[in-house]
C-alpha cells in the first residue's frame, strides 16, 4: 500500500513530501495493488473517481425512471414482481456505489445535488424513451448488457472501495441481462405483432447502446489518464468492440436484426466490423438535449422533494435513538 495520512503526520516533513508521497502512490499502481481510502492520491485521481463513481451511481438512480414506469403496466404478476425487484437491485447499486465515492471525502447530499442541477452526468442511454413493452427486454439484454462488458473489468480498478462494489453490482447485472433476454425469447416465440415489436425496439437501443462505452478513444478526454492509473481496464472502443462480438450471436438465437448495414466478420481481425454511431446525437444527448433529459431530472428533483420528510424524519428516529 502507498504511505497513508497517518505515516505522513507520524515521519514527518519528508516522508510527507509531494514527490515521496507521488512515488509511493506509483509503486502501489505497479505493483498492481489497490489504493484505499486512508492512502495519499494525487488530487486529480481522486477527482477522476469522483466523476466516475458519481456518474455511475447517478446513472443507477435516473435508470430506475425507464422501466418503473412499466411496473403497473407489465401484463402479468410475475413479470411485475420481476421489473419491481429489478428497480429496486439499482437502487441498490446506486447507494453501494454513493457509499463508495463518499470515501473520497465528497457526502451524498453534495453528488445529489449536483445531479439535481445538472452539474453531474449519468449514462446517456438514460434519456431516450420506453415506447414499449418490448423496451424492458431490450433494456435488459443491449443496456445490462453494455454495462457488463463496461463494469466487470471495474471489480479490478485500482480503487478498492468501487473495486469490491463492482463485484455485487456485476453479479445482480448479469442477472438482469439473463431477464431482458428470456423476455425477448418469450415475445419473439408469440404473435407477428410482439416480433415486429420486439425488432422495433432492438431497433431503437441499438445505437445508443454502442454509445454507452463514451466517445471513441481519440476523443475521450479521461481514457488515457483513467487507463494509467488503473482506474479503467480497457478502453471505449475495446469495450464496444467486445459488446458487439458478444451480442451478434445473442442477436442471431433471438432472430433480430440489428440495425447495422455495415456489420459482418472480419476474418482477418478475428472480430466483427460494424458502423459508427451518430456522434453528433451523442453529444447532443450529453449535453441536455436529448428526447428525456429535461423530464427524468425533473422527476428526480419531484421525487427527491417529496421524499424529504421520510429523510428527516428517518434522521431524527436515528438522532433520538442515539441519544438515549
């Protein structure tokens, strides 16, 4: 482990200084050993993880608004147990992972409240709309799946608290990828009308699917600094690349066509080629533009403020039960 704050008030001046501190934080990296939250880090990488678990967990949270609202609509009551359980596994991993950034020194009020201003992202896939039933299933088998390939490598980031995150996280994701599919397998065996609409809705998520990995490489501004410090694995474009091998199959047992025309084996590459997606759109969506951004911050903001008196209620139960 590199030299904690406690080593640094205990050695002295130049156990503490930046460039000691710098290098043993370094030799820790190397050594392939994980940084906690009592270790010294450069400012700049706890900022980086700052920005990402907090985009993260954000991205769990507004993820609940998709497919809650087809809770009371799913056609039976077990498939509405089984998206009930679901919304809640996310509301879940976004409190492992707001409990992890806390450890950085930021509290959860601060990253709630710059999600409720905009101030802090979440993934973009979040703000295009569920038209269809068909959109749980596909949430399930192309977003779950995307977020697999992207959060496995994630159980080995060199930060240990969202390391040991990752691990539950992946687990109840592969889990939820498993659902989306049989969903779609149970539709695509029914009528004419719930293929076309499961083909409909394949349509729609795949793109921003591929746009969940972030910008290609050459336009990322984070990757080769996250990259260095271990705090990603791959980067973007290996992680589509990944998603796409893993999911052409998975498309083929289905009987859907995803909607690229320049997808094929590339026997060469030993991979598949496929197109690029609307780089433009993507940006768009980033920046506040996209079809649901303005609506899921205001029903985050809506429900955040209706939920203040369970908080401070459930606050001063703990504060009294402390005191007696």
């Amino acid at each position: 482990m590199t030299s904690t704050l406690d080593d640094v008030r205990r050695d002295g001046p130049d156990a503490g200084s930046e460039a000691a501190l710098e290098a043993g934080f370094e030799a820790t990296l190397a050594r392939h050993e994980r940084i906690e939250p009592r270790d010294w880090m450069p400012e700049a990488y706890r900022a980086g993880l700052v920005r990402q678990i907090a985009q993260h967990a954000h991205s769990e949270i507004i993820g609940m608004q998709p497919e809650g609202s087809w809770i009371s609509r799913a056609p039976s009551l077990r498939r509405k147990a089984i998206l009930l359980a679901k919304v809640q596994d996310e509301a879940g991993h976004g409190l492992y992972l707001y409990s992890a950034c806390e450890t950085l020194g930021v509290s959860r009020d601060e990253l709630l409240a710059k999600l409720a201003s905009g101030a802090q992202k979440y993934s973009s896939i979040f703000n295009y709309p569920t038209l269809s039933y068909a959109d749980v299933g596909t949430i399930g088998w192309l977003v779950d799946g995307a977020a697999i390939c992207n959060q496995v490598p994630l159980c080995r980031t060199s930060y240990g608290p969202y390391g040991r995150a990752m691990i539950r996280v992946c687990k109840e994701e592969s889990f939820h990828q498993r659902q989306g599919f049989e969903l779609l397998m149970t539709m695509m065996g029914g009528t004419d009308d719930q293929r076309a609409m499961v083909q409909e809705s394949v349509d729609r998520f795949w793109w921003p699917s591929l746009m969940m990995f972030g910008p290609p490489d050459a336009d990322s501004a984070h990757t080769e600094r996250s990259l260095a410090w271990g705090i990603k694995r791959h980067t973007n474009d290996e992680l589509r690349q990944k998603f796409v091998d893993m999911t052409v199959p998975q498309a083929e047992r289905l009987g859907v066509t995803l909607p690229d025309p320049d997808l094929r084996w590339n026997e060469e590459r030993g991979a598949h080629d496929f197109g690029q997606p609307d780089w433009d759109d993507f940006w768009t969506v980033v920046k506040g533009g996209g079809p649901c951004n303005a609506q899921r911050l205001e029903h985050f903001r809506d429900a955040r403020d209706e939920g203040a008196w369970v908080r401070e209620a459930a606050t001063a139960y703990a504060e009294r039960g402390a005191g007696a």
